[in-house]
C-alpha cells in the first residue's frame, strides 16, 4: 500500500478540497529560501497525511495509512495516532456535556488536533542550479498557490523558468513561483543549459517515496509517549503487544473539521 493519499492528477485535485537507497530528492524550504526552477508538469505532485508535534515529534508517516472519506475524516485502519485524537475529541464530548467551560473544552480540543494527521502536499521542481529533480513539502494553501500558477502558465512550462521562494515564519509563511520573463538577463550560462535539459525525461513519481519518514508502529507509539500523550489509555505499552481497549467513538464523537493549513514546520 502507498504511503500517499493520491499521487498526480488525483493530488491536483485533493488540493481543491477544502526511506529508501535512493537519493531522496527532497531539500530544505524553510523561510528565505529561493530556487530557480523548471516545471515538468503540473501533476508532479502527491498528497499525503502526516503526523508531528513541533519541536517534540518530526513528520512521519504511518506504515498503514488509514482509509478516509472525501473530507480528509478517518473512516477505518486509524493509527495509533488517530485513535489518541479520537480518545481526547471524546473526552471533549463528555467534558462539554457536563458544563465544562469553552476554555477547558478548548484545551482538549487543541490537544487532539494535535494528534490528527494534516494533509500536506510533495511537490517536484526541476532545479536549474544543479540540474535535478527537487521536491518540497508544503501545506494546502502553499500547493493551491503554486498549482494556480502552474495552471496559468501551464502551456508555456517548456519555454518559461520560475523563481521559487518562501517568506515568512509559522501562520504567516507564503510561498511564491513568479516567471522568470527575461531567462537571457536573469539566468546564468549554467542555469539556461540545464533549462535545456528540462524535458529530457518526466518525473520519477516513485521517488516521492524517498521523501518521507515511515513509521511502524511501534515507533509512533514511542512517538506518543514522547509527545506527552498517556498511551495506557490506549491499552499500549512500550515492549509489550499492544492491545486495543479504549472504546470505539462513536459517530457523534467524530472530530470537528478545524482549518488549520498553515503549520510551523
């Protein structure tokens, strides 16, 4: 089973609802960064759920990823994970029920959104610097802005460069892909050569996998603990089978849609 909700043309248009011993083509976009880039296409793109709590637990993956519903809503197989959101979304529930103020319901709530996987988007560029396939990680928001722009030019991608780049931090952060319209006076020698090369071959969407962080679960309950998460609720202990006996939620109890799109990682 992939690790990714939809890959191409069916990552295109998630984004409109609101590793391995190859070399991972991944790099760094944090604030401040800028490339100059080719687009191969506009369907170079993967949609994926991830998990992490900042500064505790970086993004990984569930080995099995669990099935969802069209709004992004775990329908079966939840991760551990999922299953700690579901727990603390019904404490929330019950809390409210029995007059609890909004601030301690808040609390909870804030607490369980943490647990839930966020959609997040893999996005491929052709890097004119060097020459290769790159890929960055971005929120919904950030993949809407890129893929509107590759849309508009999107009959002009064999002929037109772009310039990539991220401002800002957190909430705040923004993301841009502005056309390069004067590739003689603004790209070097090196950069127009490789510019060249850009249709040579597609994409490798089976290196998206190399990207991410793949975790069984074992690790994501290790994960929990070291999120602050008390995992005995869940009937789970580290170095010993885990067994399921915290109650199912039931339909009611299934988590408010919170927007949530830009996050600080």
């Amino acid at each position: 089973m992939s690790i990714f909700a939809s890959k191409g043309q069916a990552a295109v248009q998630a984004s409109n609802n609101d590793g391995g011993a190859q070399e991972s083509p991944i790099v760094s976009f944090k604030s401040g960064s800028t490339f100059k880039v080719g687009v191969k296409s506009v369907f170079d793109v993967a949609e994926y759920y991830g998990y992490s709590i900042y500064k505790k637990v970086n993004t990984f993956v569930p080995t099995v990823q669990a099935k969802r519903n069209a709004r992004g809503f775990v329908e079966s197989d939840p991760s551990v994970w999922d299953r700690a959101s579901e727990l603390l979304y019904a404490d929330a529930k019950k809390a409210k029920e029995a007059g609890a103020s909004e601030d301690a319901v808040k609390e909870i709530t804030d607490e369980a959104y943490l647990y839930r996987g966020k959609q997040r988007f893999l996005r491929a560029f052709f890097d004119l610097e060097t020459g290769k396939d790159i890929v960055v990680d971005l929120s919904p928001k950030q993949e809407k802005t890129l893929k509107a722009v590759i849309e508009k030019y999107a009959k002009k991608l064999d002929s037109l460069a772009f310039e990539l780049s991220k401002s800002g931090t957190g909430t705040n952060a923004v993301v841009a892909l502005s056309p390069i319209i004067d590739m003689d006076e603004d790209l070097s020698d090196a950069e127009r050569k490789n510019f060249a090369k850009l249709g040579e071959k597609p994409f490798d969407m089976e290196s998206f996998e190399s990207c991410l962080f793949i975790a069984d679960e074992d690790e994501q309950i290790k994960n929990l603990v070291i999120a602050g998460f008390d995992i005995a609720r869940l009937g789970l202990s580290i170095g010993a089978n885990a067994t399921n006996n915290a109650p199912e939620p039931a339909g009611d109890d299934a988590p408010i849609d919170i927007s949530d799109e830009e996050l600080p990682f």
